[in-house]
C-alpha cells in the first residue's frame, strides 16, 4: 500500500511545484509590468522634461533675437546721434563764425565813427580859429 500512497503524494507534489512556478512566473509578470509601468511614467517625465527645456530654449532664443534688435536699434539711434552732434557741431562752428564776422564788421564800424568825431572835432576846432566865420 505505501506504493500507492507515493504515486498521489508524488502527483501532489508536483502540482505543488507546478503551483509554485506558476506562482512564481506570475510574481515575475507582475513584478515586470510593475517595471514597464515605472519605465512608461519615467519615460513620460523625460519627455515632460525635454519639452520644459525645448520650451526654455525658445524662451532664451526669442529673449537673445529681442535683445539684438535693442542692440540694433541701439546702434542705430547712437548712429543718429553722433550725426546729429556732428550736425550741431557744424551749426556751432557756423554761428560762431558769424559772430565773428558780425563783431569784426561792427569793429570797423565803431572805427568809422570813431574817426567820423575826430573828423567832425577837427572841424569843429577849424572853424573855431578861422575868424572870418564869427
């Protein structure tokens, strides 16, 4: 009777195992999409992450191509500037020399009338000595 006692125990046994590995197979499948579900959600934050930088990127590209029109702008308007300064520089230079002439005509004036009262003493002391005239 033990051998057939053994058979059944042996049967037993083997479905045991057999439950065992299968057990053992679907904590392995299960630990895997365990791991394939971790690598999806990390997979999906790297993409998340790669966007954020792209977009940064963009940010820091648009914020460099505004500042090189300031600075483009800047150039042009200090440009402008430095035309305009040589332009009232010559202006100055215009006005000043017109000053000048006008203070040198009005110098030559002066000594004209100047030499108009000499003139005009001269006769007045003439006429002065000339007894005929009194």
């Amino acid at each position: 009777m033990p051998n057939d006692r053994t058979p059944p125990e042996e049967d037993r046994q083997q479905a045991e195992g057999g439950r065992q590995k299968a057990e053992d197979k679907r904590e392995v499948a299960e630990s895997a999409r365990d791991d394939a579900e971790q690598f999806r959600r990390l997979s999906e934050e790297a993409r998340e992450i790669r966007d954020h930088h792209r977009e940064a990127l963009e940010a820091i590209r648009q914020e460099r191509e505004l500042l090189r029109q300031a600075e483009e702008a800047a150039r042009a308007a200090g440009e402008e500037a430095r035309v305009a300064a040589e332009a009232a520089r010559l202006a100055t230079m215009n006005a000043v020399h017109a000053t000048a002439e006008t203070l040198e005509k009005t110098l030559e004036n002066m000594k004209v009338v100047e030499e108009m009262r000499r003139t005009l003493r001269d006769i007045i002391a003439v006429n002065k000595l000339d007894p005929k005239t009194h």
